[in-house]
C-alpha cells in the first residue's frame, strides 16, 4: 500500500458524511470507530485507504512492536522480546522516539485468529528454543485505525477476539503456550455491503458512528467523479500534486482540531439533550450518550470553536445512534434519526 | 494488564447491584462468583476489571507458581514432584488477582502444560501452569462468557466442580487446587450458558442502562473526564477507592464472626422451594452471601433483610418456571398454544420487515404494524394457512369437529449422527454439528491432539513434544523435531445448521400411540439440536392448515415445550406444510445465503388435502419435486407409517420426490435397541 499512489482524500466527490466522521475519528480515537455501510462502488474502501493521506502524527518508540508512546508504562517493556529496546527503557537509559504517521492496519476477511491476535514466533523457536511472541494486527493497530473492509463477512471467532479487545483497549493471548497481554486501542473502521447480512449487535455497538453511502444522484457529481477518477488513473503523480494544497489544509485542520479538544466544553444542558435523546431512541446501555457526546465535542473542535452548540448535538445524534436504536431482529437499520426523536418527543 | 489506566470503581454510576455482588465475592469467597447478563454498554467489563484494585491481599508461598498458601502445601504429597519453587521457603503478601481468559485461550493454556522453553533447556519435563493455577484463590474472569468455547468451558467446570485440576498431557502429570471464583460477562442476545455452567456462578445480577437522566449526564461526564486524563480521574477517586478497598478488607476479617441464626436458615429453605431451584448449591450460597452482606455492613448477625436481598441475586438464574402441567387428556384446544407464542419476536424470515417507526420512505405514510402481516407474526399464522398466494375460507382454530388430542412424549434416545452436506463455504455462525471446509486451517484452534492424518500441524506443541528430547539430538537448529513429535491442531469448526421440523399432526398420527413415538423421536431430534447448537423452527400441520408455529430460534427448549403441547387429529395437508416451508427456507436462505438447513420433515405421507384442484398426492410430489431443486437444502423424511402388512409407502415417494434421506422412526436411533414403533 505504501509505494503506490494513492487517491487523495479530498478528491472524493460528495459523501460528506463518510468524509466527517473519518475526520471525527482521526480528531478524537476515543469515538472508537465507524462503520460505514452502502452499497457497492460507493468510494468506502477508497476513503479509508486514502486517509493514509491525511493521517496524523503520533511519537513512538522506534521499533516497538507494540507501538508505545515514549512516556508509556514500562509493564509490558520488561517482558518484551525486544531485548535493546528493553533494557535501555528498563535502565532509563535514553530511547530513541520518532514521529511517525498513525497506521492503518487492514485485517482482512480470511485472516486466522492467530494473526490476528498474535502467537508464539515459531522460526524463532526452532531456531533458539526459546519462545517468544510474535505479535498480531492487534499489536500493529495500537493506536491507530484498524481497517475492515467487509466486516460483516469476519469469522464469527475472528469478531469475538475484537470484540475482547475493542471492549478494554487490551489484548490477552492464552494460547500456544504463549500468555501475554497487551494494549491495543484502536479506531475500528469497517465497511459492509448490507445486503451481505448484519453485524452481530455486540459487535455494532463497539463502532463509535455509523454512516450510510449511497450513490450519488447529482448528475453534475456523477460526471466529475468519472473525470477524476479518469484523471488519477492516468497521470496518478500529478494528479495528487493538483490536490496536495487541499491534503495539507485538512491536516493542518484536523492536527488544529486534535489540539483544541480537550478544552471543548460541553454545556449540563446539552448533555441532558444527548440523554434525551437517546432515551427516546431507545439505546442500549451508556455507550450510546457517551459517543454521542464525544462526537458533539469533537465536531465542535472541528470547526475551531470550543464550546458545543445545539446543532453540534444534533449532528452527533445522526452519526452516534443510527445503528444503536433498539431493535427487532433484521430490521433495517434505522436512517433518519431526526425522525425517530420527532416521535419520541 | 495495568491498574493505572483502569476505570475506578467506585466512579461507576448506578448499577447498584452489580456493584454490591462483586463486593461480596471480593469479602467471600465462597459466594460462587457472579454472572453479569446485560445489554451492551452498561459498565459490565469495566466494573469487574476495576474490581481488582479493591480485592485483599493473601499470603503465598514464596515462588510457588500455583498461588498456594502454608496450610496448602503442608498436604501430605502435594509439593512432590513439583520444584518449581524453589523451596525459597517463607510466604509473601499480594492482592488476589484477576485473571482474564480470553475468549480465544488454548486448553493447553487453561489447564496448563509443558513449558517449552524450560524443558528444552533441561531436557526435564517443566510444567508451565495455566490460568487455573492462576486464578487459584482469585478470580477467574470471562468476558462473553457464553461464547466460550465448549473445550474449554468442560475444562473449567472440572476444576471448579472438584477444586482441583490434573494436568495429564504432554507427559506431564500433576494435580493442584484450583478453587477460584468464577465471574463472566454476557449480553443474552448472544445465546444462553449452558445449564451446568449456569449453575456454577453462585450469584446473578441483570444489569440494564440507567434510565434516570441525571445519572445518564453523570455517567457522560466522569467517562470524558477519566478518558481525557486517566490519571487525574483516578487520583480523584483514590481516597474512595481506598475506603472501600478497607472496608472489604474489614468486612472478610469480621466475616468469621458472623452468626447465622438458625431460623434464617428455615426461611433461606424456604425461598429456594418456593423458586423450585434444583439442588442445593442455592442454599448455601445464600448463607454465605448473606453473611458477607452482614459482614459489609458491620453486623455480627445475619438478619432477614440480607437473605432477602441476595436472595434475590442467587435465585434468578436457578429458578425453574413452574413445570408445564400435566397434558390434558384430550381435547386440548389450538388456540391454547397459538397464544402462548403471540409474544415471540417476529419471525426472521421475513426479509422485508421493517419497523414502522424507521421505514425507509421519508413522507408520512402510515406504513402497516407489522402484526398485519399474516407471514410476519407467528401467532397469527393460522389465518394465512400455508397458501401465502390465495385467501383462503377462515378457519377456526378450535374447530369444533375435528377432535384434537394431546399425546405424551414417548421416550427419548440418541439419535443417529445427520449432517449438511460437506463443502468448501465458508461459514460463520457457531454449532458443532456440520464440519465444514477441508482446507482445515478454519475454526479456532482449541487444542491439541495425536496425527490423525491431517496437514494442520499444531506446531506449537509439536514443539513442546519434542523439547524433552532436545539434549540428546543433534541438530543444525535448536529444535530437532522427529516425525513422532508431531502433533495435530483440533479446531472447533463453529457451523451450527438451521433445522426445520415439519410435524405431522393430522389424525392418521394418532393411531395406536403412535404420535408418543414420534414425538419421543422429535424431542430426541431436539435434544440432538440442542448440543449442536442449531438453530430450530417447527412447522406442524394438521386439519387444513400448517403452522409456523416456532419461528427461528435457538431455544431449543421452546421447540421442547410446543412439542409437548402439539395437538394431534384432523387431515393432513401435508401440500400447505411443503408450501410453508419454501416459505421459511426463502427467509433463511437470504438472510444467511451460507447457511445449509436441513429440514426434517416427520409424516406418514398420506398427504390428502390439496391447495389447488387435484389429486392431493400428486401435487404433493410435484410440490417435493420443486423444493428438491434448491440444493443447499438437505431433506430427512422420517416414515412414520406403521410396518404392518397393508402400506401405502407413500412416504418413500415424497422422499424419493425430495431426494430426501429415508428413516423409519426406528432407524433413527444410533443403536437400535427398542423399536419403539412397532408394536
């Protein structure tokens, strides 16, 4: 993925909700994902992966395989395989930290458990006779995006290992005569097709937002998402060059953004509003109120202010609770949740 | 796992409860453990991961790695054999621990097993303990527990039925105690325990999302604030932290001194009879929760208020409903059972159904509740009969002149292995009855065995096998592995299948007791589904009608229970029951295109209700040969046509007509011992 051009992320026409709530995420990690359903051929995968564009910067131990941050707890140093690195963060020596883009880490459909989870690193085995861990996507994902293009197709165990570890932001491995544990608190981006069959409601719930793709209708959009595309397939290099501009005023937003929002306050009243809601919509436990009021904070971040304003709720409400409202077997998840909160009320 | 980013406890709002249970599993443990059933969201995992701060401090041999203390390892025999140790002698403090088992965890993980390493080293068999030795007087922790994986679950009911857990693999032999307590997560959605296991966890506590608003802001507002400075946040919930931390520790030293008055005792006996409980476990744990609740609160005395309040807490999960009454003798009305499910979810075929309040169409257009469509309420079937295209005359379902009987359920037994047909889909979904996928490297990987054959080495303990041997083989690389070292990946393929039962019900059944028979044959066809893990929908059929009258579920013991209850007498419009279940297999074919169900169709074949003009039998072919062209589905046609000189073996015909497999009743059982059909 990384030698090959990529379609720049401001050149996606339309679909300005998709665009935001990968913003959102980017802005504050802790909305814990997005899942973005829609029909085929609707510029999911493209945006995910073009978000390697806009990505922001992270400080990280170099070569830690667990992605630590310098300042990180030394708990999971002192077992770590990686010998140098440890005894020099063990000692307080001096470690070397660098700047780096966060991942996105893909998991794809077909991958085992093991790869995913992490296992004992075999070729070291034979070869010394000591065991020591391989480590999984999990590991990799720390603290960046973990990316599942058609998560409603994952192997029901495969869901139960994210599941374990989207729920605390750790990763344990009993297995193979490995036991180990690691932090693994990861943005979950997946895509699906719903007409492939739902997600397990467990699972749905540990995306933070949720947004529907559609085509677009707009003739006008239709023609200038063939001109582009055209355009990006035949001269990929200067066609990123044309859009470079936009690329690096969106990530000096979201970096400003990113910033700003831990002084993002929230007004009692507005939280109120967000508990109505969702007590009107009917949601499943807390998770719900606490996106939602995340997703608020954090659009306000994203458009420089520092307080939340009603519309910001509102907005929050449409990205944090489609796929939460409570219900019935295979019904269709719900679209309009201005809707549902005009019946409630 | 880090204390210092865990959510503190006492900052979780509401969930009173569920708090309370865990506090009195941290002063004693002989409370059993608790199970969490919830929604999702609703601080499940939090609470129990935070627990761990406020947990007490033991004392532990010094070294032992399976956490015994003094008196442990003053048993006659118990250390021998076992160095790990060290003999450094003297004992340490340290709080107890909670120990995760993750949903993926290895058996060999769980019950313990060689360590590599150590052994290759010292060419001596070492033994590494596994999470049960670790959770010896602490607590074992299962999040989702429902979705654990059977291997493991029998593993882990061994140790804690007995206490102790013998470690007989890999060459290694040992047994030590493994007495911990046993707390799990689960959102019911997913599927129920198991009853054996169920009954392990000594208290149950429902959780559900505060619905007070200002608790709702509360919670808000101290997660963002714990999310935007961990530290912080729980350096502000130290001092209440600590407190309590104390008052536990306090609690389990009073706890020795707590009385129970024996007349407490009578009524502890007295609500278990009253909630039917089976057993005795209840009881006792009553007791001992109750005093840990006397504890907590400071008392030297149980008094009726702590029975009553954790009674409530032991009871729930225990507490049988009211057995079904004894089946009337006859007469039994339709309408009685069509109204016992009107309560059920909408039946999952229906692909289209959605909920009015979300319809898809912005305008305001009234769209129809979904009770109004006949195909969509199960309850509601019998007016829709099994002709969705035609309306049809309406039928009482007591109709008056068609007697109806009930019949008991004849005896059970085991029933012979049926599967889905092999192939190489890809599945999801969880059960034990199909393999699928010969490629092998699917399902979990559970634990290892000898070489059956396979390529899915499992070389993780193939390295174990061969790391005793290693100082004695020479090899260009650490490890010299030899073919007989080789070890095997036992994967849990996790496809349950789709089972449609389509019952006979007309009046030909009820002949000579015969319907005992066959629903003796059913119900063991249900409890086959049961440990598989399948998925069942019962359609029964008699007079002019068939009945979806079990959508489909996983409750096998509501399928159990309608059986019970299924009435017997009329015609039989075997052609409407063949109409039906299309029906339901379209449903379940689009809404899971991977899924292979099976469908078990019980009759005598003697088909004599058409739905259009017609002889009925001969549309009842035409009918099966139609339904035959959809080939994920796999048909089993049980004859239930007595074996007498006069047959019309029609029965064989629809089957040949659905390429369906052929059984008499009698040939369904794994050994047949006692034809129950014949007479």
């Amino acid at each position: 993925m990384s030698c090959q051009t990529i379609y720049p992320f401001v050149a996606i026409v339309g679909q300005e909700q998709m665009k935001l709530s990968l913003y959102l995420n980017l802005i504050n990690p802790t909305l814990s994902g997005v899942l973005i359903r829609g029909e085929k051929g609707t510029a999911k995968s493209t945006a995910v992966r073009a978000l390697a564009d806009i990505l922001p910067m992270i400080e990280v131990v170099k070569d830690c395989p667990f992605q630590l941050a310098p300042g990180d707890g030394l708990n999971l140093c002192r077992e770590c395989f990686h010998s140098d690195c440890r005894e020099r963060r063990i000692t307080g020596g001096p470690v070397e930290a660098l700047q780096r883009h966060i991942k996105v880490v893909e998991l794809p459909v077909g991958a085992t458990e093991d790869r995913v989870v992490g296992t004992m690193d075999l070729e070291y085995a034979i070869r010394k006779g000591e065991k020591r861990i391989e480590p999984g996507l999990l590991a990799a994902a720390h603290r960046g995006i973990l990316y599942v293009d058609e998560v409603n197709l994952l192997d029901d165990h495969v869901v139960d290992v994210l599941l374990d570890a989207a729920a605390m932001g750790v990763s344990t491995i009993e297995r193979e005569g490995i036991s180990f544990s690691h932090p693994s608190r990861f943005v979950l981006v997946g895509t699906m097709n719903p007409e492939e069959g739902e997600l397990r409601p467990q699972l749905l719930d540990r995306f933070g937002l949720s947004v529907r793709v559609e085509g677009i209708a707009d003739r006008e959009s239709r023609v200038t998402v063939m001109e582009r595309r055209v355009a990006f397939d035949e001269f990929p290099e200067t066609f990123t060059g044309r859009w470079k501009g936009q690329s690096r005023e969106l990530v000096e937003r979201i970096e400003v953004a990113r910033q700003l929002y831990p002084e993002v306050v929230i007004d009692r009243e507005e939280l109120f509003t967000i508990a109505d809601f969702c007590l009107d919509v009917g949601v499943d436990g807390h998770r719900g109120d606490i996106i939602m009021m995340k997703a608020a904070k954090t659009l306000a971040a994203f458009d420089n202010r520092k307080k939340v304003q009603k519309a910001d709720v509102e907005a929050a409400a449409e990205l944090a609770l489609p796929h939460r409202m409570r219900r019935q077997p295979l019904m269709e998840i719900g679209d309009n949740v201005k809707k549902i909160k005009g019946m409630g009320r | 796992m880090n204390i210092k980013t865990l959510y503190p406890f006492p900052a979780i709002v509401g969930q009173e409860e569920l708090k309370l249970s865990l506090i009195l599993n941290a002063i004693n443990p002989g409370t059993g453990g608790v199970l969490i059933r919830g929604e999702k969201g609703t601080a499940k995992s939090t609470a129990v991961r935070s627990l761990a701060s406020l947990l007490p401090e033991i004392e532990v041999v010094a070294g032992c790695l399976f956490g015994l203390n003094p008196e442990e390892t003053a048993v006659v025999g118990r250390c021998e054999g076992c160095c790990l140790c060290g003999r450094q002698g003297g004992t340490v403090r340290r709080p107890v621990r909670v120990v995760t088992l993750p949903l993926n965890a290895t058996e060999d993980r769980l019950a313990g097993g060689i360590d590599f390493e150590k052994t290759t080293r010292d060419g001596k068999r070492t033994v590494q303990p596994g999470l049960l030795a670790k959770a010896h007087r602490g607590i074992l922790y299962v999040d989702e527990v429902n979705l654990l994986d059977d291997h493991l679950v029998d593993v882990m009911l061994e140790a804690s039925a007995s206490g102790e857990n013998r470690i007989e693999r890999e060459g290694v032999s040992l047994s030590h105690p493994a007495r911990f307590i046993l707390v799990g997560t689960m959102n019911p959605e997913e599927g129920d325990l198991r009853p054996q296991l169920l009954d392990r966890f000594g208290l149950c506590v429902e959780v559900k999302a505060e619905i007070d608003r200002e608790m709702r802001v509360t919670t808000m507002e101290q997660r963002e604030s714990f999310d935007a400075a961990p530290a912080t946040f729980i350096e502000r919930f130290a001092a209440e932290t600590q407190e309590l931390a104390q008052r536990i520790e306090k609690a389990r030293r009073f706890l020795p001194k707590v009385q129970m008055p024996g007349r407490l005792r009578a009524l502890i006996s007295e609500l278990c009879t009253e909630a039917r409980v089976a057993g005795h476990r209840a009881d006792l744990i009553i007791e001992q929760a109750a005093r840990a609740l006397a504890a907590f609160s400071e008392r030297l005395e149980v008094e009726d208020e702590d029975i009553t309040r954790v009674a409530q807490l032991a009871l729930r999960h225990r507490q049988r409903e009211p057995g079904p009454p004894p089946p009337p003798p006859e007469e039994k009305q339709h309408d009685d059972h069509d109204h016992s499910h009107d309560e059920e979810p909408p039946e999952e075929e229906s692909e289209q159904e959605e909920n009015p309040n979300q319809d898809e169409q912005p305008d305001d257009q009234e769209q129809p509740p979904p009770e109004s469509k006949p195909e969509q309420d199960p309850g509601d079937t019998g007016s829709s009969g099994g002709t969705p295209d035609e309306s049809k005359e309406p039928t009482k379902p007591a109709n008056p002149d068609a007697k109806e009987k009930v019949f008991e359920v004849g005896a059970t037994f085991k029933v012979k292995p049926f599967n889905a047909s092999k192939d190489r889909v890809f599945r999801r979904g969880s059960g034990r009855r199909s393999r699928s996928r010969i490629s092998g490297m699917q399902g979990r990987y559970v634990k290892s065995t000898m070489p059956r054959g396979g390529k899915d080495v499992a070389l993780d303990a193939t390295l174990r096998a061969a790391a005793p041997y290693q100082r004695h083989r020479q090899s260009d690389c650490a490890i010299a592995i030899r073919p007989e070292d080789i070890r095997e990946k036992v994967r849990e393929r996790r496809i349950g299948n789709f089972l449609l039962f389509v019952v006979d019900a007309s009046g030909s059944m009820g002949a000579r007791g015969r319907m005992t028979a066959t629903k003796g044959a059913i119900m063991s066809l249900l409890l086959d589904a049961y440990q598989k893990r399948d998925k069942v929908a019962m359609i029964s059929f008699n007079k002019t009608e068939a009945r979806l009258n079990l959508p489909p579920t996983s409750s096998i013991d509501m399928a159990a229970r309608l059986l019970a209850e299924m009435p017997v007498g009329g015609r039989t419009p075997l052609n409407a029951a063949l109409v039906k279940v299309d029906e339901v297999l379209r449903g379940q074919l689009v809404r899971d295109p991977t899924s292979r169900p099976i469908v078990v169709l019980i009759t005598d074949g003697r088909s004599n209700v058409a739905i259009a003009d017609g002889k009925p039998i001969d549309e009842c072919l035409e009918l099966a040969r139609r339904l035959s062209r959809e080939e994920r589905v796999r048909f089993i046609l049980v004859d239930t046509e007595e074996q007498g000189l006069i047959r019309f073996g029609l029965a064989v015909k629809i089957a040949e007509a659905l390429k369906a497999r052929y059984f008499q009743t009698a040939e369904l059982k794994a050994d047949t011992l006692i034809d129950l059909i014949k007479e």
